[in-house]
C-alpha cells in the first residue's frame, strides 16, 4: 500500500475531484469577479467599469434593504432555529413516546423543495385568502395583519417558514449527537445526585459544542442561499421590500438583465456567507481551544 501514500498517485487520486471543484466553483466565482467590473447587459459589447458597479450598490436603498432582511432571517436562524432544534432533540431523547414518529413528522418539511413550502405557507399567510387571518376574524379579531406582501412582516414571516422548514434537519443533527454521548457519564452523574436540568447544563451542552458549531455553520451558510421561499411568498415585492440577498441579485441579472451589477451583487453575497461562515468556524475553535 506504499503507492498509496506517493505524491504521483496522491495527486492522479485527487485530480478528477480537484477538475470538478474548479469547474463548478472556482471558475464561477472568476467568471463573476470579472463581469462584477464590467457593464455587461447580455447583448452589447462588454466595457470595463471598474468600481462602477459597487459604488452604485452602496447606493442602492434595495440593496441595504435586502441585506437587513438577510440579516433578520439570520437572527431568527440563529437565534430561535437552533434553540428549538436543540430543544426538541432533548425532548424527543428522553424517551418519549412515539418519538421515532415525532421524528419523521418534524423532519418531512426538511426533504420537501423550498419553492412548494412557500405555496403551502402562501394559504396560510395570504393576508386575503390566507388560514392565518381567518382564524384571527373566526375569533374576533378584527385586523388583518400583511403576514406577506406587506413593507414590515415579510421578513419575519420569511424568517419563520424558514424554521419551519430546517428545524427538522437541525433537530435530526442534535439527536444523533445527544444518542452519540457516553451513557455511562449520564448515569454516572445520575448517582451523584444530578437533576436532569444539570444534566443538560453541565454535561451534554458541553459535550455538544462541536456538534453546536456544525449547525451553527450549516444554518448561517443556509441562509445566504434562501431564495425559492422568498421567490414563492412574496416575488421580492411590494417594491423589493421583502428581497433577501439572494433574490435581489437574481431580479437584477434575470430580469432587469444588469449582469454586470447582479455580478457584483453575487460576489458581495460570496463575500458576506464566506466571511460569516468563517467567523463562526473561527469562533468553534477557539471555543474547542479554550475548554
């Protein structure tokens, strides 16, 4: 097995990988940096312009409107998603039951294609047709909030059917890791004395920091690729009011067809999910070096 460990065959084993990865990823990411300088529309001759195109996205109020819609979806991720998840995983570990059956239902949202989740939530949320505000009228409240559609609640609602749909694959994650943990420390704490809550508190958080770490990355690099639930709710409107990151830059290289500037939009979103997931995998580990 010596020819395993050679250079020459070390790299034949990683080349038709390595081939892949450029083709998809690291190609992509020059094509869009370099259109992100130019005015290229699709049609005419394309022209270097520099800066051009991100001085005018530091201008744009629906660029900084999406990116702050980004941002509330990212804080209902973090901070709601995976405390739920966690939450649940607990729950559902202490032998419930019927926990295996919770399981499978919390979960199916998870393998269902975001642009249908966002037609079974349109019936829920339509401020007009929508199961939400008949039940608020069945009861006799007379308002009809705009849950979608609307300049102030699209966000959030955007921000929750998002849980809805990953807290299945969140809580899946922190389950297999409280089933991974010694049973023997648990029983052993048991004996001492240990409540369930010191349990939770002083044993199993600990001992699930990388697994915490690994959703944390998972949820957040997620969330800058949101798109289809946004596309299927509100279309982005009224007037780019409900946009995220994403969806932004798909209306203005799609069909406004400034490819030029959707370019630019595309490496700024790369830039802010790289810099994101970076900074949470930065802070794992200096969690883990600091235990």
């Amino acid at each position: 097995m010596n020819w395993l460990t050679t250079r020459r065959h070390f790299a034949l084993l990683v080349a038709p990988a390595l081939l892949l990865y450029s083709l998809y990823m690291i190609f992509p990411i020059l094509y869009s940096l370099f259109y992100s300088v130019t005015d290229y529309d699709g049609v005419s001759a394309t022209a270097f312009t520099g800066l051009d195109n991100y001085r005018h996205m530091a201008d744009d109020p629906a660029f900084w409107t999406s990116l702050r819609n980004t941002g509330i979806v990212l804080g209902i991720a973090l901070f709601l998603l995976i405390p739920l998840g966690f939450l649940l995983a607990v729950l559902l570990s202490g032998g419930v039951r019927g926990s295996g059956a919770l399981r499978a239902l919390v979960f199916a949202p998870a393998i269902v294609a975001p642009i249908l989740v966002g037609l079974v939530w349109i019936f829920i949320l339509d401020p007009q047709i929508g199961l939400l505000n008949a039940f608020l009228l069945a009861i006799g409240v007379p308002a009809h909030p705009q849950w979608i559609g609307g300049p102030t609640l699209s966000p959030y609602s955007i921000g929750f059917v998002y849980l809805w749909q990953q807290i299945g694959f969140v809580l899946t994650v922190f389950y297999a890791g409280l089933r991974m943990l010694p049973r023997d420390v648990l029983e052993a704490s048991s004996l001492d004395g240990a409540t369930r809550w010191q349990q939770l508190r002083h044993i199993q958080v600990p001992m699930l920091r990388e697994t915490f770490g690994i959703v944390t990355a998972l949820v957040v690099t997620g969330v800058f690729k949101v798109f289809e639930l946004v596309y299927a709710l509100t279309g982005g409107g009224p007037v780019h009011l409900s946009e995220v990151l994403v969806s932004y830059m798909y209306h203005v290289t799609f069909t406004t067809q400034q490819y030029g500037y959707g370019m630019a939009l595309a490496v700024v979103v790369f830039a802010v999910g790289a810099l994101a997931s970076a900074a949470t995998f930065l802070g794992n580990r200096e969690k883990r070096s600091g235990r």
